[in-house]
C-alpha cells in the first residue's frame, strides 16, 4: 500500500500549474469566451515541454505508459478551467490506437499528436446513450466501408486531422478513421461554451486499413475507449471541484457579515468540510481505477464508480460553491462561473451518474 | 502509488480468516446471538478470549519489548476488519489502547498485574471517559481523584461505560487540579469493579446495547493505579484516538453484509421466473452500496497508510470517521430496502433472514455519528485542518 505521490509526478503537476496558471489568468481566460474556445498557443506550450506525451510510449516520443500521469494532465486541465478540450484526442483517439492498432500509419498518429495536432473522436450519438452499440452504421463492401450516421459532441472536429468513429456492422463494432472532409460538420452551442460539433456521416467510403484495430476486437477497443475517457473526465472533474472547494475556503475565510468572516459560522465551515469529503472520495476511486486501467484493459466497474463519484462531486460541489459565494459565485467578473458549466459537463458527457449506476447494478448482480 | 494490500498483508488477512473459522464454535455463535452476550461477557466469550490470549492474538499493536507483536497500522486494520466481519466483539478499546497505555506507562504492580492478563485475554476494562455534562466537551469533566498519603480518594459518576456489567476495571480519567486549565488537570486510573463503592445501573438503549451508568464512591486506590504522570492524563486520552475512530468505521463489516444481502436476493424467488436480484431497482441500491464501499475502503486504507507513514493528518481522519459514519446509515437503509418489510422481523423471530443483522443495525447505526468524536466537530477539524479556513465559534 502506498498512496504517496511519486517524485516525478509532483514535478509535472507543479510544472502544469506554472504553464497552465499564467496562460488561464481571469483575462487571458475572458479571450477565450469566443465561438471557438481553443488556445492554441497553450497547445502549443504544452507540445514543446512535452506534456501531450503524457501517457504515450517513449517509441513515438512520450514519456511512457502510465496512465496516471495523464491523469495529472487533466487534472490540472480542469482546476485551471483551461480552454482546450482535449479528451477526444488525448484519450481517445491516442490512447485507443496506442492500446489497439497495429499498423505503422495509425501508429505515427501518435508522434503526431505530441507535436500538438489535433486528431478527435466521433462516438457519442443524439438520443443513443447505448455508446458500446453505436447506431451508426457501416456497410462492407470487400476492402471498402461505407459509413452513414450521425455523431455529435465531437470536439475541435473541425481543425482534427483525422476523426476516430465507432460504427455498428455485419462484423460487429469497429473503430474507423474518417478525413474531417468526408463528413459534415456543425458547430454546436454547448452549456460551457465547449468548442463541439455535429459529424454527419453520409456514404462515406473508407478502406478496410483505417479500422485502427485487429479483426473482431472492436468491441473491446470502443470499450477500453469508453472506460479510460470515464476515467479521464473524472480526473477533469476531481480538478474543476478541487478549484471550486479551495475558492469557497478562500472567499469564506475573507468575506465578513455581523462583523466576522462567514467562515466561522458553523453552517457555513461543515459545507466546505462536506465538499472536502465528497473531493476525498473522488480524488481515491480515480486513483484506484487509473492504476488498474494501467494493468488491465478492463475494468469496467472501477471507471463506472470513478465515473458515478464524478458526476455526485461535480453536482454537490458546483451547488455549495454557488450558494457559500452568495452573488459574487453567479458574477461573470469571478472565476467561479466557469467551473460551474464545466462541472455539468463532466457530470453529464459519456454517462451520467444514475445511469452509470444501473450498469455497475447489472454488472455486480450478473456473476451471481 | 500502489493501491492492493502486498503479499504478507494477503497472507495475514488469510491467516485471521482461518483462525477466526476455527474460534467461532456453533456454540459462541448461539451466545453472541442472545441480546445479552452480544457484546461479549459470557462464558463462550470468555473462553475464546484466552484462547486468542494463548495464541498469541491480543497485543497486536504492543511493542515488542512489552509483550506484544506490534504490527504495522495496516496489519492491525486487517486484523480489525478480519474480526469483525465475523462478528466477535473484539474488546479492541481494552487490548488494543487501554492494555498498550498501561504497559508503557503503568507502575510496576500494573504492568506485572494488569498488562500481562490483558495479553492472556483474562481481563476486560470498561471505559469511564463520558459523565452526564461532559461528552463531546469531555475535558470538563468533573469526577474527582483527591490525592492523599496513601492513594486517591475517587468520587463522582461516569456515563455510557458499555461493558461495565462484565469488566474487571473502569479506565477512569478523574480531575486531580481544579485550579488549572480543564485538559490539564486530568488524570487515568485502574479502577477495580468489585469495589463496594461502585455500583452501575443499566442503560438501555435503542440498538438494545447494554450500557451503564456507573457511580464511584469513596473508592479509595493506592498510587499504583494512577497510570502516566498525575495531571498528564489528557495525552494518554487522546493518544490513540486516530486509530480507534478508524476501527469504528473498518469496511469489513458492511462489505460482508453487502456479500450477504446479495446471496440472499440471488435466493430469493420473487416468482417462477425471476429472483430478487433481477429487479432493476435492486440492483441499483446494490450498486449505490458498493460503490459507496470502494471509496470507505480506500479512506480507510489511505489513512491507515499515513499512520504507517508516520504523519499526521487531522482532517483525512475526520473525513474517514465522517464519511463511514453516515455512509452507513444509508447503505443499510438502501440494503434493507432490498430485503423489503421481511428485514424488519428480529432475530427471535420466524422467518427472520441473516440473523436479523440488519434489523439491528440500523438502530444502533447512530451511535457512530456522535460516538467517538461527534461529526460535527470532526467537521470542524476539518475545514481547519484541510481547508484551512479560521475556527467557527
């Protein structure tokens, strides 16, 4: 047993916060309340000091395999509310490929990534939360697939390389890279201003060779994909809530009423304590399921609990935030605001908490 | 990082769970299932006592050179969790910090006297902290050790000391300074229950735990039962309390009743075709109660990791003692919902499942949130010691 974190690890979280704290200041976060909320000169940043490596193997210029350091990376992404939504490439398309591919060209994929392009995702679908039976369908046709569907929810599809997309077909589930310019795209509006879109899929066609995995293991890759992006956006969540917990001990402690600071009223001290609790508990079931998933492909129950954690903490703690803040939580001249629409995404994208606590139900009640 | 118990700690937790097997005879199993022996004192107890005295299995967290085995924090969560999940009402409070305190720091006579029949499993302590106006504020305390030639002169009375109806002494704190601060004026003594000064009277209670009010008159005892330096007893108070508050909210227990209300939904037949478990709602309490699980035993481990660590960390205790207490009181609620109106027949009762456990636990399960350190001052601790936010008034 050791929950120590190791040397290396404290390293590059210090050195995230000290990129991410200067480029994520209050102002330079305001310029990005835009249409298209991306920092491409954080993106950058982070390609030169290596941090989009994270988790990628030394062989394609990462710093290795571990799972844990990702898990830093968003992390520190969401504490600092950082306007780059990274999951689909990062973890998604990198990972996924890392894990399942075994052809060379998927693989310089990866070193592509660490340079800083971007590659994403396409695999949740409106009115399907059934995300391991994609509604999407491709057609095969000897060496050619044709693809008809549509997916939303696609981040940064429309400057991606290449987009990463779960289809149903008479061999089962498979993963396929599609060109953003076979397909249509439409940019939605979304609660935290997330730059995402709608991925119509008409007749498209594709080789064989873009399927990123071996014969018949589609179902297992989507799967993996699934789990690590649980696991992933709930390492976003932990660090949206641990910002939101250390801005209510902050303003708590300065703001006065009655001639003293609302912090020493009891109501107000054992609501930050309950958030503190909720962040403990979340901060030990990602790290549990982030370990696991570094030994094993599958641990649906460990990201399905990181997952259910997540979505509680992320909806507990925006509350208490807003409310401990009184008006100043609400004001747009704060900070507060941000984490409070990021925490609903995290809450809500790849499975939310009650249906995420139906899957565990049935998966600890089937081996019975 | 590296979250699994190692090999040893595997093999330990294998080892206790073999034991235990052979301990709990079908006969300690029907004395612990009658109300007034669920809390140990009967004869089946108190055999098994000395067998685990004589096996080496009391004195876990002593050190070496007094007799004991001392394991690590982990090993000693294990074993907690290990007894526990049987239901053995391990006196922990009398082996495990009573029974260390007075080894280091007993006079000659107790360490001979006391401190060796604790190991041998001989002796049971009750523990007089509590008095009617002093609970949670536990340093005003009031009964009062007078010092004179030959001994103390003990007068007043001490409430909630459970299992003083079977114990051989009162771990007493009594005030020997007036005149200094409330903490630091309070002392420990070994104090014998066949004293004619003392008497007790029973305090039922909900959960059907026996408790006792126990009553201290002119009962005189030489220096030999002061234990520590007189004045000095407030360190000796608060010593172990990190580790106590965590024995109270160990998973094992609620893990294996978990396991159990599982196997009996399987079982159960709700119609031809279908069991207790197939229904959607079943299933998802279960999945509320599990996952709820996974995360008290990574606070538990964690904790129990710091303390092998060496460090202290205040608030990550409170947040364990916090978060099992009141994750209890829900998991049971969410598991008796499962079990459905049949839950509610008692153990004596026909038709009763899993010995009625559950009908009994979710009327002691508030005993935990005040006990030990009440959540709201734990609460306290922290938004102090976590958030560092300034002290509430």
């Amino acid at each position: 047993m050791d929950f120590s974190e190791l040397g290396h690890h404290n390293e590059i979280k210090d050195s995230l916060n000290k990129i991410l704290g200067k480029e994520c200041s209050p102002e330079k976060l305001k310029e990005f309340d835009v249409e298209f909320k991306h920092n491409e000169t954080l993106i950058s940043l982070l390609a030169i000091n290596g941090y989009l490596g994270l988790g990628i193997h030394e062989q394609y210029g990462g710093s290795g395999e571990d799972l844990y350091e990702l898990g830093i990376l968003f992390e520190c992404l969401g504490f600092h509310a950082a306007p780059l939504s990274l999951t689909g490439c990062l973890i998604d398309v990198a990972q996924t490929i890392q894990k399942f591919s075994q052809a060379d060209n998927h693989k310089s994929i990866l070193s592509s990534i660490i340079k800083g392009d971007i590659y994403t995702s396409a695999i949740l679908e409106p009115f399907n939360q059934d995300t391991e039976n994609p509604i999407t369908r491709a057609e095969i046709n000897g060496d050619k697939l044709i693809i008809n569907g549509t997916k939303y929810l696609s981040e940064l599809a429309s400057i991606a390389k290449k987009i990463l997309v779960s289809v149903t077909s008479n061999e089962g589930v498979l993963l396929v890279l599609v060109d953003s310019s076979q397909v249509k795209l439409t940019q939605l509006t979304s609660t935290a201003n997330s730059p995402v879109f709608k991925v119509e899929i008409n007749d498209v066609t594709i080789d064989r060779s873009s399927i990123i995995h071996a014969q018949g293991k589609g179902l297992e890759a989507l799967r993996y994909l699934i789990q690590i992006n649980m696991v992933m956006r709930s390492y976003l969540a932990l660090g949206v809530t641990e910002k939101m917990t250390s801005l209510i001990a902050t303003y708590t402690s300065e703001r006065k009423q009655f001639g003293r600071v609302i912090g020493t009223f009891q109501a107000v001290s054992h609501r930050a304590a309950d958030c503190f609790i909720e962040l403990e508990c979340l901060r030990l079931v990602n790290q549990q399921a982030c370990i696991n998933l570094n030994t094993n492909l599958d641990c649906e129950n460990d990201a399905l609990i990181a997952k259910i954690w997540a979505g509680n903490t992320c909806h507990k703690i925006s509350y208490s935030a807003q409310h401990l803040h009184g008006g100043a939580g609400v004001d747009k001249d704060y900070v507060l605001w941000r984490y409070c629409l990021l925490a609903k995404e995290c809450e809500l994208i790849n499975g939310s908490a009650s249906q995420n606590i139906e899957k565990l139900g049935i998966n600890i009640t089937s081996n019975q | 990082m590296l979250i699994q118990l190692n090999q040893q700690q595997a093999k330990l937790k294998e080892e206790l769970h073999e034991y235990f097997k052979g301990l709990i005879t079908p006969e300690l199993r029907t004395e612990l299932n009658n109300t007034e022996f669920f809390e140990g004192g009967g004869p089946e107890f108190k055999k098994a006592m000395r067998t685990m005295g004589a096996d080496g299995w009391i004195g876990l967290s002593w050190k070496k050179e007094l007799g004991g085995k001392e394991l690590s924090p982990m090993e000693q969560y294990i074993f907690v969790e290990t007894v526990m999940r049987t239901g053995f009402p391990f006196p922990f409070l009398t082996t495990e910090s009573v029974g260390p305190m007075i080894a280091e720091y007993g006079s000659d006579w107790a360490k001979e006297e006391i401190a060796t029949k604790i190991l041998d499993g001989e002796l049971i302590f009750g523990i007089g902290y509590s008095e009617p106006n002093s609970g949670t504020d536990l340093a005003s305390l009031q009964t009062k050790a007078i010092k004179q030639s030959d001994g103390y002169l003990i007068n007043g009375q001490k409430m909630w000391t459970s299992l003083a109806n079977f114990s051989d002494y009162i771990w007493l704190a009594a005030r020997t300074d007036f005149e200094v601060k409330n903490h630091k004026g309070i002392s420990m003594f070994i104090v014998p229950t066949d004293d004619p000064g003392f008497s007790l009277s029973p305090i039922n209670t909900l959960g059907d735990v026996r408790t006792n009010a126990t009553f201290y008159e002119n009962i005189k005892v030489p220096d030999t039962h002061l234990v520590g330096e007189q004045n000095q007893g407030w360190s000796l108070i608060t010593s172990q309390l990190n580790l106590e508050r965590l024995a109270l909210v160990n998973h094992g227990p609620v893990e294996e009743l978990y396991k159990n209300v599982l196997q009996l939904a399987e079982k159960t037949k709700i119609n031809n075709d279908q069991s207790l478990i197939d229904l959607s709602w079943v299933k998802q309490n279960f999945a509320q109660v599990y996952s709820g699980i996974e995360a008290l035993k990574l606070i538990c481990w964690k904790q129990t990791w710091i303390m092998e660590s060496g460090q202290l960390n205040m608030a990550e205790a409170s947040v364990a003692k916090v978060y099992g207490s009141e994750f209890f009181i829900e998991a049971y609620r969410l598991l008796m919902e499962i079990i459905g109106e049949i839950s509610l027949l008692k153990n004596d009762s026909e038709l009763n499942v899993l010995n009625a456990r559950l009908e009994r636990m979710y009327r002691t399960a508030s005993i935990l949130t005040f006990g030990g350190g009440t959540n709201e001052v734990q609460r306290d601790i922290i938004a102090m010691a976590g958030l560092f936010m300034p002290r509430t008034r």
